[in-house]
C-alpha cells in the first residue's frame, strides 16, 4: 500500500483548519449541524477521492482493491491542510502499525521542533465497531481513548474510520479520538446511513453491470454530503444516450420521514423498506428505463 508523503503544491491545497479538539462543520452544512469534527473531515476525504461513486464499468473495468481504495483517500488527503503549510498526507498512515511502531510519535515530534502544533491521524478500515475499540481485519482491536463517534445507522459495518493520535505526556503515541462512516463494502467506500442503502447499492450495481452488457453506461453516484441522519440520496447518470431522462434521483427514509424525503432535493423514487421487499423499486426502475 502506498504511503509517501505528500510534496503537493500548497497553492493546490484545501484549507481545512483544525485545532486539537475539532475541525469545522462540513461545507455546505450549518454550522450547528451533527456532520462537523472528524466526521467532516472523513466525509470531505471520501468525496475528494470519489469515493461516493460507481463508476460505469466500461470507464473502469475491473474492480478496486481495498488498497486501491485507500491509496486514492491517501491521494485525495495530499490536497487538505488541517495545519497551516502541512498536507493532511504527511501526518496520516492508512494501518495501525506506524501508531505503535512509534513512527506516528516520531513524526508529530518532528512537527512541534518546527513549531507546529497538529495532531496525526490513521484512516482505517475496520470490519466493526464497539466503542471505544475498532475491530481490524486480521489484527488486534485498536483501543481509542475518548471513543468512537458513529456517523449513520447500520445494523452492521463495514466503516471507514479516521482516528486522531497525539502523544501522551510519557511520550507514548495514542489515539485519542475517531469517528467512523459506514461504507458499503471494503472496495466500494460510498458512505451509507443503513442496512437498507447496501441492499439498494446492490441492486443498482447489478443494473449497472446489466446495462453495460448492452453498451449503456450507468454512473451511479451518492449525493454529498453525507450527515448520517437525513435520507440517502442517489443518482443513476446515464448521460452518453441522450435520453428523455438522464439522470434518475432516488432517496431512501424509513416509513416514517418518506413524506419529508422529496424536501431535500430533486427525487424521482423514495425508496422504503416496505417498497424494497415487495419488488416496486425494482419494477420502477425497469418501467422507467424502458420508457426514456
């Protein structure tokens, strides 16, 4: 997995400033919104990678790798600064191993002799959660000190999760705090906000894969930001046929908020547990496809 830091112009980087206990809200959202703290800044780094989209298959044939995946978060973390002059990329490592092997420490070190004063950050794929622990593939559960934030409501992970470390008075690196997004699966990082958005992105995948087998290509995208708490919201782009409707709008509620699910944009669909069960999305998108 790469991890090199960043040598990115810093004319070309986003000022994302942070202070130790929290980073502004999310652009674009109020300022006493719930997306702010790591979870914004987690958010901003999934959509500057885009990892919010699918691309259509014949742009992109094969599919991603998890290292993939982190190597594009990794890259799209070159262009923030949370520290005035210092890429978000060279304070941030993709595994837990640089935390305990003191190379986390050793850096922020560094950074305070230069006279900065900035925390480092692990961004982690982890397979669940159960705070303050974060369970890891293949190694031992990451303790964090404060806990963990939960951006969205799944039954289940996986989660996407950014971690802030700092160095204890003894010298010691630990990781203070961290709030993890869930995604739909290792290899496709688009943020969910439950169980039922993974059943959804399933299906449009596989239409997606159907539509490229007759030459259609099919992008499908989540529209940011991403709160954790008001409806999904997904697009199906199918620009190069130059149909009656190019871009298909769909939102995802529970049965009790899908009467408010058409206030926050343009929607096509709101997708429910009950209509998902019983076929009507899926019958839905046919009609609607056969028709444009």
């Amino acid at each position: 997995m790469t991890d090199q830091r960043s040598s990115a112009p810093i004319s070309h980087r986003r000022r994302f400033p942070l202070s130790h206990d929290d980073v502004p809200p999310l652009p674009g959202m109020p300022g006493n919104s719930s997306v702010t703290g790591l979870a914004g800044l987690l958010a901003c780094l999934i959509e500057a990678a885009r990892g919010h989209i699918i691309p259509a298959p014949a742009a992109f044939p094969g599919y991603p790798s998890i290292t993939d995946a982190m190597d594009d978060l990794f890259a799209a973390a070159r262009d923030f600064e949370v520290i005035p002059t210092i890429s978000l990329a060279d304070h941030l490592w993709t595994h837990a191993t640089p935390l305990h092997s003191g190379a986390v420490s050793s850096s922020l070190r560094r950074l305070r002799a230069a006279g900065h004063i900035g925390p480092g950050f692990l961004l982690l794929y982890a397979a669940d959660i159960r705070s303050p622990l974060l369970y890891l593939p293949q190694r031992q559960p990451l303790r964090v000190r404060d806990g963990i934030e939960m951006a969205g409501q799944t039954s289940g992970g996986p989660f996407l999760a950014l971690v802030l470390c700092d160095v204890a008075p003894d010298g010691r690196p630990q990781a203070v705090k961290a709030c993890a997004i869930p995604i739909y699966h290792a290899r496709r990082l688009v943020p969910v906000g439950s169980d039922l958005d993974r059943d959804v992105l399933r299906a449009l995948e596989h239409l997606q894969e159907t539509l490229d087998a007759y030459g259609i290509d099919c992008t499908i995208r989540r529209v940011e930001p991403f709160s954790g708490q008001a409806p999904s919201r997904f697009t199906l782009s199918l620009p190069a046929l130059g149909r009656s409707i190019p871009t298909i709008h769909l939102a995802i509620a529970d049965e009790t908020h899908a009467s408010h699910a058409a206030t926050g944009g343009p929607t096509d669909f709101i997708v429910t547990a009950a209509n998902w069960r019983d076929g009507t999305l899926i019958r839905w998108l046919e009609k609607t496809l056969l028709q444009s």
